[in-house]
C-alpha cells in the first residue's frame, strides 16, 4: 500500500515537475521562436539574392540597351547603310563581337535583311518573320525579353546554339517533343533614319540566352548560389553542374512551380535537393513586353546554415534545460519550503516568456523591483546587478541560469528591435510628410483659385463688357479707345496667367535647364528684396540633368533662400552649384542669424522644411547636411548621384 507523503515530500516533487515543465515549456518557446525567426530570416534572404539577381539580370539588358541607343548615332554605320557601303557586314561583326551578341542585324520595315553579323554573304533576299518584330519596329527604340522561333534563329544560325535536348524526370510535366527548338534572348532594336528623319531600317541584336552561362555564372559567383533560366519550364542556362561536369540543361520545373510562376505569374518560395544538398529555392516569372510569361528565373540558396542555427539552439537550450534541472534537484532536497515563494514568480514569469514577454528577469529577494524594468540592460537593472551580493542558494543559482538563458535570447533581438524602431520612425516621417504635402497642394489649390476668381475672372468679366460696348457704340472713335482697353486688359490677364503657371512650374526649367532657371529665380527675386544674392556655377560641367534632379535641386534651391528671406535675415546669400561626371553639388550660405537645427527639424508646422529637403534628397540616394547655429548663418550642402 502507497504511503501518502508528506508536506515536504509534496513540496519536493510537486516543485521538481514544476521545474521540470517551467524549463521544457520555455525552452519550446524559445526555440519555437528562434526556429520561427530563422525561417523569417531565410525566407527574407532568399527574396533578397533573387531580386538581386533579377537586377543584375535586367541591368544587362538595360546596359544593351544604352549602348544600342549609342549606336544609333553611329554615323559611320548610318552612312554604310544608307550608301550601301561593301564593309557594312565588316561592321556589324566588330561591333557584335565588341559588345558579346550573338545576333546583329540591319532589318528593313517590311522585314528584309539589309545586312547580318551571321551572315557574311547574302546570296538571295531574306526576310525576318517572327511575331515580335511588330513590337519592336515602331519608329522608336525598343528592348524586351523576347522567345525566339526556330525559323529565326535559323535564319541567324543559332539554331544549333539553341536546341536543347529534353530530359524527362518523373516530377515534371509531360512534354510531347524530345528537344526545344526555340530561344530565349534579351532583344534591343534602335530605327537607322536618314538625313531627313526618316526611319529607313531598324538595327536588330541580342544575347541568345540558351547556354550563355555568363550571367548564371556571375550570380553564382557574386551571391554564392545556384541560377538557372527557363524558357517556359526548361532549364536553357543554369549554374549546377551534374556529377559529370555537364550543365543540368534539359529537365523542367515541377508541376506546382510551373502553375504557380507560369500560369499566375507569382514568385514561388520552396525547398529542393541539388546534387545532393538541401537548398532554399525561389522561382520568379520573366515577362515580355506584352505582358505574358515565357521564363522563369530561378536562385537557390544552401539551406545547411540555417539547419544549424536551429540545431545550435536546439542544443544550447537542451544544455541549459538539463543543467537547470539537475541544479533544481539538489535545491529542492534541502530548501523545499523556502522555495514556494521564489517558484511562483519564477514560474509567473516563465509564463510571460511563453507569451512572448523575453524582458523578464528572476531574484528571488527584489524580483517585484526587477520586473518594473524592461530588461536588465537597463540602467537600474544593471545597478541592481552591481549591489547585488553574490547567489546565497540554489535558488538563485538557478534563477541566474534563467538570466543568462533570457539574456542570451534578448541579445539576438535586440538588433532586430533597433532596426524594427527605425523603420517605425522613418514610416512616420514619412507620413507626416505626405500628410504636409497634401496640406501644401491643396493651400496651392485654393490659392491659384482665389487669383483666378479675383484677378483673372474680372478681367474676363471686363473684356465681356468691353466688347458689349463696342458692339452697342456707332462712334468709330469711341471703338478705338474700347480696343485699347481690351487690349491691355487682354495683356494684363495673360501676364497673370503667365506668372501662376510660373509659379506652379518654371517654364525655364523644362526649356533651358536647372543653370538658368536658377539664374532667373534669383535675378527676379533680387529685383524685389534688399539682400545680396550671389550664384557660382563655374564648376558645373553638365548641360542638362535628369528632370528628376533638376527638380529637387531647384526646389531645394527655392526653399533654402525663401527660409533665409523669411527667418534669417541675412545680407547675403550665396549660391554654388558644381557637378562633375558623377555628382551634382549645391551649397547655400547665408550670414543671417542661424537656429537650433533640432529644434526645427521636427518643425513641419509652417511648410515642408529641412524634413521636406531630406526627403528629397534621400529619394534621389544623395546628401544632406546642415551647418547652423544661433548667430553664426547657415550652410546648406545637398550631393546628389547622377543618374546613368
């Protein structure tokens, strides 16, 4: 018969399984979390090295399509086509060969060969006919990601380039032919136009992508993954490599990628086994110009790193997890009673662990203190750990053993925390920011309707009643001197209408460039103040910049002296603008009576301000700097990267 045990025996065993659960439970959540996290942090890294690859992928064709638009202004190529010179063919092969085409060729608008890379000698008439070329010969320069028929890489002699041999897999789909005829490439074509302007001829060329391992190979080597391909679902170009050696070209996408990528047009996240190794996938569809799937692009990252994380853990919590138990053990032998208290705010606190509340901190004499504070990083925290004498019992053994296990959690989310804290901020500053401006274009709005209501809408009124006039008066004299008030009426509502178009965009800046719409701004603003404004632009190397640019340097410009004017009060304001073949530099210096800049920074009471110009600049990837203080002016520096 089983002997019942007593107070202290019940207390034994009851806060040894107590323990025991507190330590199992915390350790699923907490390797449920970071398991959790792990997961986050490979799916956050696989989509990060295939957006990267899909940049590097569509800056090549970008890059090819620079340098056609460079070609068509070739004037030694224009003149060998349109005067039929005999070296034209010569041409074309030094510049395929100069820029690694695998296609170059000069195609007349109904299609004919004029002249080809590929083919030295024309001994008949041919033509290109190929369903894309109506997209690309426009009159305009175009680019794309295009499928190449058979009959026109035949035509290129690609055609054995591009045939690959269908490898059958028990996971693919079913295919009815044993090999694929047809090419992917990446496609430019740029009008040849003669001296009148019209468009003669197009210039046609590309990189057949079918076993061009140039760019999977740069990936790999760049990202330290795999990339492949596809055309439609084959693999036509990777960088895994059989046992042999040989390329992996040949085998198709599974069903459920091919559904989701091809048939959805979706990026599909996955697992898959390559030559023998686990690796995260990702799959993302290629699109044509006309909007329809015909490829995917694919990365795979080894998923080994990330298996060990989650082992590393799982292990380092199984240590921990047995150490706590053994050392709870012999606490529990001998201080069973003192305990009770101390267990229960361990094991309150164990809860709030589950819950997902990582700041809590165990001590058995000033735990109520301790759990004020949000994790013993703290200040106070960390005060209390100074005065803190060194662990009397097991019990604070143990609860130290918590510490460290917590601590050691804290420490890998406490990066996570800081950058989580400063996306929220920069988010809200951004929408404060747009909260301003819509604030701003709608004051604009009833601003430009107030001038039109009063100014020009009783001009038109008095033309209205000008010309009533005329057409009721018989005096010829009279009639003169009513055309003459129509007229300067007319011209005084034109100069209204001229300077609210003005002021909503400077017809200079579109017309003449940032250089001399700065100019005007400043000639027409000194010609109505009593401030010294000085403009420097002998360093500028530039003709024009990018819209983009000029608008934000103009704006900045405007603001930056219209703040000067308002508030500073200055003497004189200089202005220096400088750029050389990758920066656009703009300073402005005033020697008004300067401000706190962290007082106004935060300030977006009284228009968009220093956040608005921030703003600005970091859109454009550029930067900012302020030099102020009370008395002493201000310098305003903004660089910005010109655009390629």
């Amino acid at each position: 018969m089983l002997r019942r045990l007593n107070i202290w025996q019940s207390y034994f065993l009851g806060f040894i399984i107590l323990i025991i659960l507190i330590i199992l439970i915390t350790s699923f959540v907490v390797i449920k979390l970071f398991n959790t996290g792990i997961e986050q942090q490979s799916k956050f890294t696989i989509n990060k090295e295939l957006d990267t690859a899909q940049k590097v992928f569509y800056t090549q064709l970008d890059n090819l399509f620079l340098n056609f638009n460079s070609l068509s202004l070739n004037l030694l190529l224009q003149d060998a086509y349109l005067y039929k010179d005999p070296n034209l063919q010569k041409i074309l092969t030094n510049i395929k060969h100069q820029h690694d085409l695998s296609f170059l060729t000069i195609v007349e608008p109904n299609g004919r060969i004029a002249a080809s890379a590929n083919n030295p000698i024309l001994t008949e008439e041919k033509y290109l006919e190929s369903a894309f070329l109506s997209q690309f010969f426009n009159g305009q320069s175009q680019k794309g990601i295009v499928v190449l028929d058979e009959n026109f890489l035949k035509t290129e002699g690609l055609a054995s380039n591009a045939e690959i041999r269908i490898i059958q897999t028990p996971e693919a789909n079913e295919a009815g032919e044993m090999k694929e005829t047809r090419g992917l490439a990446q496609v430019v074509s740029v009008p040849v136009i003669d001296n009148y302007g019209n468009v003669q001829a197009y210039l046609l060329g590309g990189k057949l992508l079918n076993r061009d391992v140039k760019f999977v190979d740069e990936v790999s080597s760049l990202l330290k993954v795999y990339a492949t391909i596809f055309l439609d679902d084959l693999r036509i170009s990777t960088s895994v490599r059989l046992e042999n050696g040989e390329r992996a070209l040949g085998t198709r996408v599974s069903p459920e990628v091919a559904a989701k990528v091809l048939e959805r047009g979706e990026r599909y996240l996955g697992q898959a086994s390559i030559i023998g190794e686990n690796y995260l996938t990702a799959y993302d569809p290629i699109f044509d110009n006309s909007g329809e799937v015909i490829g995917i692009l694919f990365v795979g990252i080894p998923e080994a790193p990330f298996v060990a994380m989650k082992e590393s853990t799982v292990r380092q919590y199984i240590y921990i997890s047995l150490i706590s138990i053994i050392l709870a053990l012999a606490i529990a032998y001998s201080l069973s009673r003192k305990i009770t208290g101390p267990l229960q705010r361990l094991a309150k606190a164990m809860q709030k662990v589950e819950l997902g509340d990582l700041s809590q901190r165990f001590s058995p004499d000033i735990s109520a203190v301790r759990s004020n504070y949000p994790a013993k990083s703290s200040p106070p925290a960390q005060k209390l750990d100074a005065e803190a004498s060194p662990p009397k019992d097991e019990i604070e053994i143990l609860g130290n053993f918590f510490n460290r296990m917590m601590n050691s959690l804290q420490k890998n989310w406490e990066q996570n925390l800081k950058l989580q804290k400063s996306l929220e901020e920069k988010e809200k500053n951004r929408v404060k920011l747009l909260q301003k401006l819509i604030s701003v274009q709608e004051e604009e709005r009833k601003r430009i309707a107030r001038e039109l209501h009063d100014g020009t809408s009783q001009s038109l009124t008095s033309l209205m009643l000008i010309l009533r006039a005329i057409q009721q008066s018989n005096n010829l004299e009279e009639v003169r001197k009513l055309a003459e008030t129509y007229r300067e009426v007319l011209y005084n509502t034109l100069e209204e209408i001229k300077k609210i178009s003005y002021e909503l965009r400077p017809v200079t800046l579109d017309k003449l460039g940032i250089d001399e719409a700065i100019k005007r701004y400043i000639r027409d603003l000194t010609a109505h103040i009593d401030i010294k404004i000085i403009y420097d632009n002998e360093e500028c190397k530039f003709s024009s910049l990018d819209q983009e640019i000029e608008t934000t340097v103009y704006r900045i410009v405007q603001e930056a002296i219209t703040n000067a004017i308002r508030h500073a009060r200055p003497k004189n304001i200089d202005v220096i603008l400088r750029s050389d073949d990758q920066f656009v530099e703009v300073t402005i210096k005033d020697d008004g009576v300067g401000f706190e800049l962290e007082e106004v920074q935060d300030n977006w009471e009284n228009g968009l301000g220093i956040p608005g110009m921030m703003e600005r600049v970091s859109l454009l990837k550029g930067e900012l700097s302020i030099d102020t203080a009370p008395g002493q002016g201000t310098l305003i520096k903004i660089k910005l990267p010109l655009k390629k």
